[in-house]
C-alpha cells in the first residue's frame, strides 16, 4: 500500500540509519516490519551518515517526521560509534541498535573486545575476492540460456529448467552473492519430445539443479512476453512442467519449486542441496 | 583464512538456523562476526528448519561442533515459532536470538501482537514484484554495456564509466534487489578523444551516475583480461579515469569511486544519491 494513500496521522516513519550502506540494518528491519502486515511503515534510508554534522541532520530529519506524523518514528541503528547512538536517543524517535543486543554477549563468550570498525560486513576486503564475483557473474553470462556448453566443466552448478521458470535470475543472484559459477540451460522441446536428459549436460550430474514452476504461473509470465502464443498457452506450460519435473524425479536430480520462492530464498536453497560453499566469506 | 589451517581447538563453530532462508540471520551474523577479526570461525549455515525433527537434528549437529572443536558454538537464530527457540537453547550452543531482542519493544510501541509468521522478509509477496524484478534483470542485461541505445527512457539509471570498472555487475545488483531499471554505457576511446559526453545519454542526465576506478585497479582488472596491451597499460588506465573523472565533474554528474566499495554498497550509494525508490518494499 502507498503511504500517500493515507491520513499523515496512520502512517509509521521509519529510518535505517547507518555509517555504511546500512544493508544489514535494513535487511533486519524489513524482516521485522514484516511481522507487522496491519501497519503502514514509511521506510526512509540514511546511510553514510558518518559525522557529527550527518548526524545531527538525522536528528533534524527525525523529529520533523515524528512532528509531522504524530507517530514516534522507529528508528533502526548501526553506529560502531557509540556518540552517534547518544545523540540519536536524544531525537524524538524510538531507537532500535541492531548491534549492541549481540556485541556485549559475544565479547564474553569469545573473551576480548569487538574490534569496533565500521561496516565490515559489506565491503570489499581484497582484490581476489572482487575478481571472484565479477569473473562469476561474467560466467553467468557468458553460460546463460544454453549457450557455451563447452565451458560446463568450469560451472559450480548448472540450472535445468523450462523457459521463463526463472533460471537467469537466480544465477545471477548466485554468482553476486557467494561469487558461484553458475550455468543454466533451457530445457527446449527437443528435450521434452526425446523425453531424456540433454547430452550437453549428463557429464555434470553432480552439479545439476532443476528448477519447476506452477504452470499457471509460468502462463502468466510467457504470456507477458508472447501473448496468446502457443508457446504461453496453459496447455504448453502444464506440459513442460510436467515433463520437466519428470525429468528430474527419473534422473534423481535435486529439484525445487520456484512459485512461492524470492531469488534470495531459491539461491540459499541450492547452495544448501548442494553442499556448496562460498569462498567469498 | 581457511579453518582447515588451524587446529580444531582455535577455530569457533557458528551456526545460523532459520526456518526459511536464513538470509537474515546471515547478514546480521556476517557483520557481528566482521567485529571480531583476530577469530578463526566456520560459518555453517542450516536453513529450512522447520519442523520439531530439523530442530532436533539442529541440536544434534551443534553439540556435536561443541565436542569436536572444544569450542562453544554461536548459533544465530530467526525462528518465529519460540518451542523451536526453546529446543536449541537445550543445545551446547551459545544462542543468539536475532528478533527476540526487538519485537518486544516494537510491540509495545505499535500496540499490537506481531503476526509470527515465518520469513516474510525475502519471500515473494506477488507477481508483480516478482515480474518487477525479473523485468529489471532482463532489461540490465538487454542495455548492459551501451547496447540498445534506444531504450534509454525507460532506465532508472544509466551507468556511465570506462571499460571495466564495474558497471554491470552493479546494475545487476540494482535490478535484483531494488527492481531498478539499470543501463550502462561505457566510455570509449571515441568519448575521450571528444572529451564530451556522449550524445546517446545527454538526454538524460538526470538518471546519470558516473564510476571511477583507481587506476591501479583498473590496470589489475585490465590484464587478466588482456595481459600485456595497451588497454590494460597502467598509463592508458590512468588517463581513461582522468577524462570520465573531470567529464563527471564538468557536467555536474553524481559519480563515486567504485575501488573500496562492493556492489552492495554502490548500490546503495546510488540509490540513495539519485533519490530512488524502490517498488519492491
């Protein structure tokens, strides 16, 4: 729901508010906002907010939104400088700290002080690293949709799926976030009526992910793309689906339903069926 | 550095368990653990946890870490269903309950119950959002590296830098996780010589966001593509980020150095500089 929709006086300010990009604040905050579905939250971002001057304009900015709403702003925080906390809690909002729930804790339990610098979680620590994602996500084009079968042998993993069942997607997502090779290759109506497995990829057994999708689903995107074609009539979906999952159950390969599944979810899936780890972190 | 160069006694187990994808837990414990640099950890994530038997084989495999590491484990938890948070704690493991410390006080200060629904966060609310974004990649990956001027007016962004400084990575990442509509253009040798900006994107130049490299970088990133040009000469590297440095600078373009940052953060980073928002949340 947009939040213009409403009365100021219904409508909850909240702010991310870090001195990185504050993606893990606002990765927990989503979660937790989520568990509130009868609330309508306005999320605002601020992040980089790393000097005194930033953020006694986050104060500015916060209390204007309180003023303004009427409601107190929920404010979620990733200071590694406790002085920014402090004048925060001194703003008309209810401050969240993501950290210092955990921190304290964790200092006891691993027996020294956390080393407080700020946003490691989401930098780049090394050129090697760096090269890993890009090379990977240059694989994930350079292998999308069938193409370069040759270059298999170099795939981490190898996605089987019916057109549009979303396999390119989910391969970037891959390579982006754990920097995996990752291949994907059409299941194409030749495979369909020959009713097997594709030559191009019985050599790579062990890294094989099939992906299914509900068939009305699958009609609704292929029809965005061809309306009323052969290719995006329900019957031809109902088929794929059918065949392609068939496929998958004979040959034992592990397989998921990607309907009720994000990227994200569908990318720790695979990673987990397949006992695969990242060398990214 | 790789747990399996240390002793099993300097190397700390740490577990996220979620009864969906984890993500959430993962990010945040990433960046807890980032605070603790002089630790050896071994992250093993297990997802999907959801029934009383995954919680059980859960405790199992913590108490078995425990044992073997002589270490005691850190196990962050996203569970919803607080019988599961309740098995765990059974375990040898130290438990990091990554919502508990929150709910509570939002709670309180929305005046309701939350709904203890499982995962919302990285789920897939609607078709919409779901065709939004692959939408978003398709359109990336259409105008990824100055093809398809045409469509240029539908773009969000268009991503301006020389040769391989990390524009379609980062307009992948803009299009999986915000839905954003990203193109990129690369500056060419024809660009440079002109010292203007190209005519293809000077219609848009409120969506225009420039990257720079430090040239060192680049020359790295250069060679392993092409060892010994002139392209990836350290002197060619150089000039090609001084001419897009001061072409940004001269028409007053938002533009950031792309060297310490991932994709994550120059993501963000853009995001936030142009003022975008995203649909998808």
């Amino acid at each position: 729901m947009n939040p213009s929709e409403h009365d100021a006086s219904t409508v909850r300010p909240v702010f991310i508010i870090s001195d990185r990009s504050g993606l893990t604040a606002e990765t927990l905050c989503h979660t937790l906002l989520s568990q509130f579905p009868d609330n309508v939250f306005n999320q605002i971002a601020l992040p980089f907010v790393d000097s005194p001057e930033k953020v006694a304009d986050a104060v500015t900015t916060i209390n204007a939104a309180a003023d303004e709403s009427g409601n107190k702003p929920l404010v979620f925080t990733t200071f590694v400088d406790e002085n920014y906390s402090t004048t925060l809690r001194e703003s008309k909002g209810e401050i969240f700290d993501v950290f210092s729930p955990f921190i304290g804790a964790m200092e006891k339990e691993l027996g020294q002080q956390s080393s407080h610098q700020a946003g490691q979680s989401h930098g780049m620590s090394n050129l090697t690293q760096y090269t890993q994602r890009i090379n990977a996500v240059n694989y994930a084009l350079y292998c999308d949709d069938g193409l370069h079968l040759r270059d298999y042998d170099k795939a981490d993993i190898i996605l089987l799926a019916a057109s549009r069942s979303g396999k390119t997607p989910t391969c970037l997502y891959l390579a982006l976030q754990f920097g995996f090779y990752a291949a994907n290759y059409p299941l194409t109506e030749e495979d369909f009526e020959k009713d097997t497995l594709p030559e191009a990829v019985l050599n790579h057994r062990d890294r094989l992910f099939g992906l299914i999708i509900d068939p009305k689903r699958l009609h609704q995107i292929r029809s965005e793309r061809r309306p009323d074609s052969q290719y995006a009539s329900l019957r031809q979906c109902q088929r794929d689906v059918t065949i392609a999952r068939a496929l998958f159950e004979r040959y034992k390969l592990p397989f998921c339903d990607s309907t009720n599944y994000s990227v994200e979810e569908l990318g720790s899936t695979i990673k987990h069926q397949l006992g695969m780890q990242s060398s990214l972190y």
